[in-house]
C-alpha cells in the first residue's frame, strides 16, 4: 500500500454509506417530505436512487426535472430534516479512520466527492473530526449528478492526481457507475446494496465492512 514515489496516488471517498451509516436517515426524511408533496416513494426506490445529488432524485421520482422553486424548496426541508435527525448520533463506520489514517500517512491524496451538499459535508466532518485527511472537500450539489462521473472526475482534478491513479470508495449503485465511467477503481461496501448488485454495477471490489479490506487490496 505504500506510495510508488513515481506515481501520485488518491482515493475519492463517498459519504454516506462509505464513511457513516446515514441511509436510514436519509430515507425516513425523504418519506416526510414526500408524502406531503404526493409524490409515492418506498425502499426499492431509494435504493435505485441512494447516491444521487437531490436534483437527479427529484428528476427520477417525477420523470422529468423539477421546477428549480420545487427543487429548492423540497431539497431544503428534506436536509433540514436529514440534519436534525443525525445531530449527535452519527459515528464513523468500522474501520472508516483507520483507513483514513493509513492512507494519509502512506501519502496518498485523499479527497471526499459527494452527493450531499456542502453544508451536511461541511457538519459531518467537522463532527467526525475527519477534516484533515482529506485535500478536498466536494460536494455534487453543483455539477451532474452520479451516476455522471463529473463529481470524480473533478476530485481528481483538484487533488491533482489522473483519473486511471484514484480509487473511489462507494456503496451506491450510481456511485458505483460513476466510478466506472471516471475509469477510476471502484472498491463497494454493501452498507446500502447487496453484493451481487454492487458486481453488477461495475464494482471492481466489494467488501462487507472496511475492516475486511488488507493493504494488498489498495494498490499502491
């Protein structure tokens, strides 16, 4: 695993699912919000559509994207909902800092790429107190959402290091193909989807917890 001095090196880490286990919590907040907008919702489609900006959820869930009013408003008060509800409560998952830890001093770039936006970044590593092992702090609320690669593909770029030298970390399905189609390696955790849909989804690598992974597994 460690650093070939020749080569630069990064993972691009997602957040939700890969560093903390907020799925349920973003879930019973999407239910809240939706049920009083009429717009019908269940765990088969959150799984579809876990890892997309809030953008790309509304555009699946209506077909079409939505009024960028709706968009705000919506998007607003599920976060606000989302927040509340993990204030104090979340934890890193098993084996998230000792990751983190050991790829830092390996030396290799390391940057957080989500689709959550800025603020709920911003209040969960500041929480987690993660901040300084990351370069980059990057959230998908902007550019396209996964599963478009843009958010990887931006990462790299602003920690500096070329697409086919990253590793993106992930648990979701649209994460997963946008990793594939950054031409990045793509290690899953099945936090939020089961083994065989993550291989499906183009996962190079798929592990239960991040404490099954050994340093043979991350190239280095």
């Amino acid at each position: 695993m460690s650093q070939d001095a020749s080569i630069t090196r990064a993972v691009l880490w997602d957040m939700d699912g890969v560093l903390v286990d907020t799925g349920e919590a973003h879930y019973q907040a999407w239910v809240k919000v939706l049920a009083g907008e009429g717009i019908p919702f269940d765990r088969d489609i959150f799984r579809q559509t876990f890892g997309m900006n809030n953008q790309g959820m509304l555009s699946f869930l209506l077909g079409h994207p939505p009024d960028p009013h709706d968009l705000k408003r919506i998007g607003d008060l599920k976060e606000s909902i989302f927040r509340q509800a993990i204030r104090g409560e979340v934890q890193l998952l098993p084996g998230a800092r000792k990751w983190l830890e050991r790829l830092k001093a390996a030396g290799w770039r390391q940057a957080l790429a989500s689709s959550a936006p800025q603020e709920n970044i911003d209040s969960l590593v500041d929480e987690l107190d993660i901040r300084p092992y990351f370069t980059v702090l990057l959230s998908a609320t902007a550019l396209p959402g996964k599963p478009d690669p843009a958010v990887f593909l931006e990462a790299a770029r602003q920690v500096g290091v070329t697409p086919g030298a990253c590793t993106v970390i992930e648990d979701s399905i649209p994460g997963v193909e946008a990793a594939r189609r950054a031409g990045m390696r793509c290690i899953a955790v099945t936090t939020t989807n089961p083994y065989p849909v993550l291989v499906d989804a183009g996962a190079d690598l798929v592990v239960n917890s991040l404490e099954e992974l050994s340093e043979e597994m991350v190239p280095g």
